[in-house]
C-alpha cells in the first residue's frame, strides 16, 4: 500500500454551496422587509453590503455580482415604498452599495484566479513528487509493506521525506530520509539522494559503501552550489536518512542511521526503538564529523514488523504542546499487519494534532517479515 494524503483534507467537508448561498439571500430577505416596516427615522440598507460581501468569501465573481445586484434591487424597492427612488438617503446609500458590490465582485474575482493558480501548483507539486517518491510494492521477497505521506499543508503536497526499496541478490534494501528545508529545492535533494540509492542499492556493495556514495552523492552536489546561490550556509544543508539491508534468509536486519530517528521493533505488543551505538553523520556532514558508518544488526524476525518515520511525525505536538509518543502509540496497535498499522496511526495523528495540521511532512514505512521469500 502507498499512499499520499493531503492533511488538512483528510475527512472534513464544509458546507455544502446551496446552504452558503442562502444565507446573503436570507439576510437580503429579512433587511428589506424589517427596513420597510421600521420607523421612518430607521435605516436599515447599510446592512445589505453584508450579502454580497458574504458571498464573495466563498463564491465566484458571477454569484457575487448577482448577489450585490439583488441586493441594489432590494434597496431599490425600500426607497420606492417608504420614500421615492430619489430620496437623498436612498440615493446614497444606493450608490455606495453598487461601489461595495462592484469593489467585492473583483475580490471574489481575484480569489477565484488565486485559487486556480494553487490548484495547478498541487497538480504540478503532486505530480513531481510522486515521480521522485515511486510506490513501494505491497510484498517485497518476504517482506509485507506499506507506505504513507502526509503532507503537512493542503496548498503544499511537496517535501522532503523520502523513501525507496531495492531487491539485491541476498535480500532487500530500504531508505527512509528527512532533507532539511522544504519545496522545490527539498524535492531535488530528495531525487538525488532517492537516485543515488536506487542506482547503487543493487549492487554487490556492502552497507557502509552503500552509505559512503550516497554521501559522496549528496557532497558534490552541495559542493556544486555557487556560494551566492545557497540559501544555506555551509553545514546546515543535510539529509537524516536510514538505511536498512534485511536478508532473505537472516532473521537479522542491518542498520545504519545518519542521524535519523531510530526505527521501531513491534514485538508482543511492544515498541521497542533500534538504536545504534555509533550513528553515522546526516549525509552532506560527513565533512565536519569523524564518525564512520558502522551497520548494527538486529533480531528480525517472521511476525516482526519494523517502523520507519521522519521527525514530521514524532514531532507533531498536541494542544498542551507535548510531542506525539509514537512508541506508545504504535505499541497500541492490535496487530494486523503493515496497512493497519498505518491506517491506525494515521488516524490517531489526526486526532492527536489541534485540527488535524501538521507542523511538517511526514512519511512512514511499515515492514513485516513473513516468510519464505518471494521475488
């Protein structure tokens, strides 16, 4: 399963367009009758600038303008019953709502081209993202998988979590990774890492060399950027990524963690993180630390699921400020493989967040090991 959600869409609809326009039409309604049946010292047309001042916050320039007329039509009626059409107060206040119709017309006009602007961008955004971000298959050899991004803004379905599987002679290969930053620039770091990986994961090569040309990978091109083109200064543009070997016939799987945050082993109804004892630098610091990549084996066994995650989603907070506790969370899981493992936390994400927003993207990636292998 691979899926890429828009967070702030998942599971809410507003109102339907029929109730919204009632309402201008409503308040037209009830204004014109109570401004016709009030004291003569009573003026109540100034409040009809409301409708289509309403309407222009949710429908296209073509309702707004229609609105804005019905309502210089209602005026129109009020100054003929109580006065004359030429009545001084009536006029003006005629006239000032023709200006505000027309004013608001424009704004809704504006608004309707704003949004088709950002509605292309999602297309374009999610289109590039999903060439860079290819879905994981549901069964890798012997393994179960499935996958979930959650982009953190319904205007922005583009980051820089990523993720990507490669069969090997011996097993499969995995990567999970968080650039720093965000857009378009996110998403190319993101496509030379992912490239990087898928080019040399197949290969007869070990997992620290593995590691060492994605980092070369990552270093060239940080190397390439002209000075007065990087928004970033040296060392502070960098990819926190995990890198798993898990062999077929193992039940081990080997870890090496630039700085990422440490997978979880689901295990009896427990959640327990891998750490590694010698994490390896983000990729693109290798430069300013000395630190080797060393793999670390773990147990993995069949029945065993591994979690994998990016900071967008350990670091989401509640309305007290707390950080999401994913250990404790996905260890409520009642257990039934990959999919529902994603579908539980997803949901309770959701839930956790103050209206369901995120402060930054997040992926995860579920692995369960099932048997024998499969091609």
């Amino acid at each position: 399963m691979d899926q890429r959600l828009t967070y702030l869409s998942h599971g809410r609809s507003g109102p339907s367009r029929l109730v919204l326009l009632s309402v201008p039409f409503a308040l037209i309604a009830i204004v014109t009758v109570v401004d016709i049946l009030a004291p003569p010292e009573v003026h109540l047309g100034p409040f009809l600038v409301a409708a289509p001042a309403l309407t222009a916050s949710f429908a296209g320039p073509w309702m707004t303008g229609f609105v804005g007329a019905v309502a210089v039509l209602a005026q129109s009626v009020v100054a003929i019953v109580r006065t004359t059409l030429t009545d001084l107060n009536h006029t003006f206040q005629i006239i000032a709502l023709i200006l505000i119709s027309v004013f608001v017309t424009l704004f809704a006009h504006l608004r309707e081209v704003h949004e088709k602007q950002l509605t292309q961008l999602r297309s374009v955004a999610e289109a590039a993202q999903q060439v860079v971000l290819r879905p994981l298959r549901d069964r890798i050899g012997p393994l179960r998988v499935a996958s979930v991004y959650l982009a953190a803004e319904e205007e922005a379905q583009i980051g820089g979590d990523l993720y990507a599987a490669a069969r090997t002679a011996h097993g499969t290969r995995l990567i999970v990774g968080d650039v720093r930053g965000k857009g378009l620039e996110a998403v190319g770091d993101a496509a030379l890492v992912l490239g990087a990986f898928r080019a040399a994961a197949h290969k007869e090569v070990d997992l620290p060399e593995l590691v060492a040309h994605l980092e070369a990978a990552v270093a060239a091109d940080l190397d390439g950027v002209p000075v007065a083109d990087d928004p970033d200064p040296p060392g502070e543009s960098f990819i926190t990524a995990a890198v798993l070997d898990i062999p077929d016939q193992e039940m081990t799987l080997h870890l090496i963690s630039c700085g990422h945050p440490p997978p979880l082993l689901l295990r009896g109804g427990r959640a327990v993180p891998l750490q590694v004892d010698q994490p390896a630098p983000p990729l693109g610091l290798a430069d300013f630390m000395e630190t080797a990549a060393t793999p670390q084996a773990f147990s993995f066994e069949p029945g065993d699921v591994i979690l994998l995650y990016t900071d967008g989603v350990i670091e989401a907070r509640d309305e007290a400020g707390e950080f999401y506790p994913l250990p404790e969370r996905a260890a409520d899981w009642p257990g039934d493989g990959p999919d529902a493992l994603l579908h539980h936390l997803c949901a309770d994400l959701l839930e956790y967040t103050p209206g369901g927003q995120l402060g930054d993207d997040a992926a995860m990636v579920a692995i369960e090991r099932v048997g024998e292998a499969r091609t």
